[in-house]
C-alpha cells in the first residue's frame, strides 16, 4: 500500500466525520480502504463519492452500503437551549458557539449536516433542516477542504488544551511535593531541637548537688550560731 494511498482517499471524501461508516472519522475510514475495506461506506458521499473512489482505486464500482442522507443542517431552538456545552463537546468542525449555562447557537455556514450534536443533548432543542437534496449535492472538493481544516484546526486545539491541562496538573504536583518536603524538613528540624533541649535539661539535672533537700528550723537556727560565733572571734 503506497504511503500517500490514504491521504488520496481522504481527499476524496466529504470530510463530514459524521461515522455513518463506521469509523471514527474520515481519515480512519480512508486508511481502512487503503487496506482493503469496502469503498461504498461513505453514505454522505453517496453515488458519486463511490465513482471517485472505485477511480482512484481501480476498483469495480459497488452499490452504496447504506440509504445517502439529505443535505441538511443542525438548527437550534435558542428557547429551549439550557447551555450543557454537549453539543458543542461533540461538532467536529466547531459549528456551534456558545458557553457553559448560555445559550448556543450554530453557525449556519458551518454546519456540515452530521447530526452528531443530536444525540448528546439532553433537552432535545436541535432539529435538522432539509436544504434540498442529498447529502452529495453539496459536495465539492473546496467544501471538503475547509471542512477538513476545521476539523484538524479542532483536533489541535483539543490536543494543545489536553496537554496544558497535564502540564498545570504536573505543576501542582510538583508544588505540593515541595510543599511536603519543606513540611517534613520543619518538622525534622523542630524534633532535633526539642532533642536538644531535652539532653540540656538532663545534663543541668546530672550537674545540681546531691543534698538539695529543705533545711530543718533547728538546722537553720545551728547555722545561724556558728555564723554568730565566727563574726564575735573575727571582732575581737
């Protein structure tokens, strides 16, 4: 299978990623046809989408697998929209604006028609619209392209946000593993201090004389003669 097999096939390809396939996307199911799989898959690309890719294969031309769905697009009643942000998480060509509790809406102009922000909504508020036709009247190789580099523009950015998440979550890690270390250090230094002081009021202990007991009255009252009596001999 030639290296630029795929790419040719994706090219191909109305790049709506809608998975009607049966692949996560179109890049998926190109590669799969380059490894042999059916090439009447794509039921957006209908008739002709098999003409193009049974040319390029030189493979015999095989009846769609699958009913082509109508060219269509997501609208969203703004009314009933409660803003979950499910819709947006799910268009693969950032087709629809919006913020967390605001209300969304779809660009029109955008809007691929692969109906996969339907299923995740949870207060059903997106219909699809028939603009006349089937999905591959819409088709051109210029439509595809700008649908394909939505779509790459999005992965990228999915993948840049997902990184820096990781990043600040390391960081944080990182932080609070400094903030443990530091912890632990304080407290080592605070238990060698209360050690210390422990050992200086044992070693003063050991060092206080033996005979620290309390002096009786008469021990005192003996005391104070024999101090009486040194004075007198000293004075005469």
């Amino acid at each position: 299978m030639s290296s630029d097999l795929p790419a040719a096939i994706d090219a191909l390809l109305p790049q709506t990623q809608c998975g009607l396939c049966g692949h996560p996307g179109c890049r998926p199911y190109a590669e799969a046809v380059a490894a042999g799989a059916a090439h009447n898959r794509c039921l957006p690309g209908g008739e002709s989408g098999i003409e193009r890719l049974a040319s390029l294969l030189q493979r015999p031309r095989l009846p769609l697998a699958g009913s082509e769905p109508p060219a269509q697009r997501a609208c969203i009643d703004e009314s009933r929209c409660i803003g979950c942000t499910l819709c947006i998480q799910a268009c693969p060509v950032d087709a629809i604006v919006g913020a967390a509790k605001q209300m969304h809406t779809i660009i029109a102009a955008e809007c691929n028609g692969c109906a996969l922000c339907l299923p995740p909504c949870p207060v059903e508020c997106i219909d699809l619209i028939a603009l006349g036709g089937p999905a591959s009247s819409q088709y051109s190789p210029a439509r595809a392209q700008h649908y394909s580099a939505r779509y790459q523009a999005r992965q990228n950015r999915l993948a840049r946000n997902k990184a820096e998440k990781a990043a600040r979550l390391a960081t944080v890690s990182q932080t609070s593993a400094s903030a443990a270390d530091e912890t632990a250090a304080k407290l080592a230094k605070q238990a060698a201090i209360a050690a210390a002081l422990a050992r200086a009021q044992a070693q003063r202990a050991a060092a206080q004389p033996r005979n620290t007991a309390p002096q009786s009255p008469e021990q005192a009252a003996e005391i104070a003669a024999i101090d009486a009596r040194r004075r007198q001999s000293r004075s005469s």
